[in-house]
C-alpha cells in the first residue's frame, strides 16, 4: 500500500472458498429459498390484511415479524446470489454500508417485536378480560413504532461509528455479506469504541429482552397450569410453545454471534449461523404461526373457498 487510505471504492466478500461447479448449485438452493420465504410470508401478510378476523394485536405484530423477514432476507440474499452466479465476490462501499444499516435495523426490530409479542401474550392468557383495555390499537401502534424507530437509531449510530474509521489494508471481509464485525476487522483505526457500541447494544436487545419474555412466559405457564378446561390449557401451551421456538432459535444465534468471546476457530461456524439464519429463520415465522395455528389455517380456507366461488 502507498498510504493510508480513509475512504474505498469496494468490498471483497471472501464468504466459502467453493469451486464455480459448487457455487451453481449452491445459488439454486438458495434461490429456492428465498422464494419460498417470500411466498411464505408474504401469504402470511396477505391473510392478515385480507381477513378481518385476523385484525387482533397478536396478528398486527405477526404482520410486523413478516415484513421482517422478508426485508432482512432480501438486504442480504440478493447480491448473494449474484455473487454466486456471476462468481464475483466484490460489493462496492456504498452498498456494503446499506447492508450493515439494513442487517443492524430488521435484526434490532426483530428481538423488540418478539418481546412485544410475548407481552400480547401475557396480556391475553393472565389477563383476558381487561386485554382488550390493554392492548387497544393505540398502544399496539405504539409499540410497533417504538421498535422501528429503536431498531433504526441503534442502526445509525452503530454505522455512524464506523463510517469515521480509515481503511488502510486489503478489503477482504470474511463474510458472503457486510456483517458489522467482519467489516470492522478490515479496518485500520482504533475499533473499541465500536466494539463496545455493539457489545451494549447487543446486551440492550438481547440480554433485556430476553430475560423480559423469560419472566413473561413463567407467569404465563403458571396462569396456564391454572386453566380449569383441558382444552383451553392445550390451546394457550399450543399457541406460547410456537413462539417460544422462535424466540429461542432466533436469540440463541444472535447471542452466540454477538455475545461470544471472539477467536479464530468460530469465524467459519459465525458464517454458518448467519447463512442459516438468514436462509431458513425467516422460513420458520411462517411454517410456526401458520402450520400450528388453527385461525391462520382458516383464513387461508376462507380465502380459498372465496376463490372458488369466484
């Protein structure tokens, strides 16, 4: 290098060292799931708005979760697959700065919703007479703001940091995407502050919010084991054991990606995480809420059967 440089024109995402045979394959599997994340949870939207007896809170954020998913999917898949195809590994500074704003924003949410959501419940099996005084559309309208709009600011501060940093070796990013901490490894000037940033951060929506739904759903199992009716036992476990699939899957990645101590051995296993991550858990919101959820089932007969008659 001549010099320091404080600015770049673009990225190399090394991502896995595969041959061209290999990465064909691996962009038609992956093209097949994206499509089918977005089949999966844009048919989740699509119920929620048709149907009118899908319009309750718990649904209003379900709505939130699959917009997530597929913004979050589609911020990193995209270039992925074109990487793959075209076997080029470069993404310009720009985009690669959009994408970590775009990964730090949906992720951010994401964990905020959850918790949300785990509060909805709460709501609704320990006290379901005053849920719909508690849970009227003001206030469901101001949580889901409430999470946009933090998820967002973390977002901006987080890419702010880094955006004040030199570059002055070979832009190799171990990654197949802009993923924060790979992208700051590349860079020259002194990182603490941003790794201190978003160790805060990730305790802020990870460690918070977690303890927050753990002790939300113990009261729910008590209030649950309280049921007289063996039916309405079996319904409410049904519905809190399908979001506490989700909630687990989705904290336990986050918090060994962002939580564990750093070395050199777990670079390759943080890319697995991610792939997976962004691959199939936007696959799993879906398959969950709908598969295992009578009144999503429903709606997708009703809208069915209106087809037919039409």
């Amino acid at each position: 290098m001549e010099g320091n440089q404080s600015w770049i024109a673009e990225f190399i995402l090394v991502g896995f060292q595969l041959s061209e045979d290999m990465e064909l394959v691996l962009f038609g599997i992956f093209s097949l799931l994206y499509t089918f994340n977005l089949l999966a949870n844009g048919m989740i939207l699509g119920l929620i708005c048709l149907d009118p007896r899908l319009h309750m809170p718990m649904y209003y954020f379900l709505s939130h979760l699959a917009i997530i998913d597929i913004s979050y999917a589609s911020s990193n898949l995209p270039n992925l697959l074109v990487n793959l195809v075209k076997h080029n590994k470069n993404i310009s500074f720009v985009l690669c700065t959009l994408q970590m704003i775009f990964n730090l924003t949906f992720a951010s949410i994401e964990c905020l919703i959850l918790v949300v959501m785990s509060y909805d419940r709460f709501v609704a099996i320990c006290h379901p007479l005053q849920y719909t005084v508690i849970m009227n559309w003001r206030v469901c309208t101001l949580l889901a703001v409430a999470c946009w709009a933090c998820g967002f600011s973390l977002a901006i501060v987080q890419v702010s940091l880094f955006l004040r940093l030199p570059f002055c070796g070979p832009q190799k990013v171990n990654h197949f995407f802009c993923e924060i901490q790979s992208v700051l490894k590349v860079t020259c000037g002194d990182i603490w502050i941003n790794e201190m940033f978003l160790f805060a951060a990730g305790v802020f929506i990870l460690v918070g919010p977690l303890s927050l739904m753990l002790v939300s759903y113990v009261r729910i199992l008590w209030a649950i084991l309280k049921i007289q009716s063996k039916e309405g036992r079996k319904k409410a476990f049904s519905t809190c054991s399908s979001h506490l699939c989700v909630v687990g899957f989705y904290f336990g990645i986050a918090m060994m990606v962002y939580l564990a101590p750093e070395s050199s051995h777990r670079e390759k296993q943080k890319k697995i995480l991610f792939l997976f991550y962004s691959l199939f858990n936007p696959l799993l919101n879906p398959l969950v809420y709908s598969v295992r959820n009578a009144q999503v089932k429903a709606a997708f007969h009703r809208v069915l059967q209106k087809k037919r008659t039409v």
